[in-house]
C-alpha cells in the first residue's frame, strides 16, 4: 500500500467531503477521484460529474454509480447565460467542493461568485510557468528541462489562482507531447487524490477559512 492509499484509506470521523467533479474529455483524473471514493472509509464522496460536451467522463461516472450533467455552451445564447446554468446544475448536487479535472471552460463571474475558494483545478505545468491549454507542448517548445503538474484554487485568471502543491517530472530528449503528458498524467492523478483527502480531513484549509 502506497502513503496515498494510507491516506485515502484513513478514517474520518465526519460525514465525507461532498464533491462534484467537472470535466471536459476522457476522465483519467476524474476515474482516479472516483476510484478513491470507492474506498471503504474514503473521506470524500463524489456526488456528481458534469461536462461541457458529451464526453466519455460521463459514461465513466455512471458505471461508478454517479449522476452526470451536461452544460453545453452552445445551448445558451451567451457565456453568461451558460455560466449561470453551470452554476445552477452544480448547485443542486450541494457539493462542498468542486474539482475541475480537464475543465476546458473558463469558469465565469456567477460561478465565482457561488465557488472561488470552494474549487480546485489540476493543470499539467508548473504553475506560473506555462498556464493556459497548450502547457505540455509549451514546456517541449520552451526547451524546459524539468515540468510537472500544479493543482490550485480557481479565481478569476487563467491558471491564476492560490497554488496548494506541485509534482516534478524530468522531461527527457525524446519526449513527445503524448509521453510526456501521460507521465504528468500519473503524478497528477496521486497530487489530487490527496489533496482532496488533505481538504477532507481538515488538513488542508479551504481559503476562507486560513485567511
């Protein structure tokens, strides 16, 4: 058993952390939250997944039993509409915490306005370096020697937000965007499952409540 699984594992005297999870693709991240929810006294629980398109994260979530969502952009005649109709979908699942797990959409000021310092993002750099969509072919293109991942609280930037912990991964001669990415994969896989596990058990403070 890894440290992880030690700390996924331990329980927790408290109801679980209520989450939801929202994701735009194929929800690697998002089966590893799942997977970890599973656990037999798993201090948090994850009590929805939405999407923005239909993407194979929802059929992911319904084979672990979670209800899904989807949002689309195009269903709504401006960003502002659509942001709110996130909100609101997200809000009746009354999560303690959101996790944005490969969420392709920048999240808006109704959002904000109902969830900054409530949720997390995950991003495939290390933040500041690198933000925005393109990070690992940026860091290739950059000719970094070293990358990683960075899970922080989400404001109002792109990628902006109070960092909470970074994982390291070497970048090797013959990298190619899709190796290198999938070995950032891993390590932000491990860095959210126990940040989550962190947050839920009063290790780690929601920013409000460290101010």
């Amino acid at each position: 058993m890894s440290p992880t699984d030690d700390v996924i594992l331990a329980r927790v005297e408290t109801a679980p952390l209520r989450l939801v999870i929202l994701a735009s693709g194929a929800g690697s991240l998002a089966r590893a939250v799942l997977e970890a929810a599973a656990q037999p006294a798993a201090p948090f629980l994850v009590v929805g997944v939405g999407a923005d398109r239909p993407a194979p994260v929802l059929a992911i979530a319904r084979e672990h039993g979670v209800p899904t969502f989807t949002v689309a952009p195009g269903d709504f005649p401006t960003r502002a509409l659509w942001d709110e109709a996130l909100t609101r979908s997200v809000a009746t699942f009354r999560p303690d915490a959101v996790v944005s797990a490969g969420f392709m959409r920048i999240l808006g000021p109704a959002f904000l306005a109902a969830y900054q310092g409530r949720t997390l993002n995950t991003h495939p750099a290390l933040l500041p370096a690198f933000p925005g969509n393109h990070a690992v072919a940026d860091a290739l293109a950059a000719g970094a020697t070293q990358t990683g991942c960075t899970i922080h609280w989400v404001d109002a930037g792109v990628d902006t937000g109070p960092v909470v912990d970074t994982r390291h991964v070497a970048i090797t001669p013959d990298d190619t965007v899709d190796t290198l990415h999938e070995r950032i994969k891993i390590r932000e896989r491990e860095m959210l499952t126990t940040t989550l596990a962190r947050l839920a058990r009063g290790d780690l403070a929601f920013p409000q409540e460290s101010s």
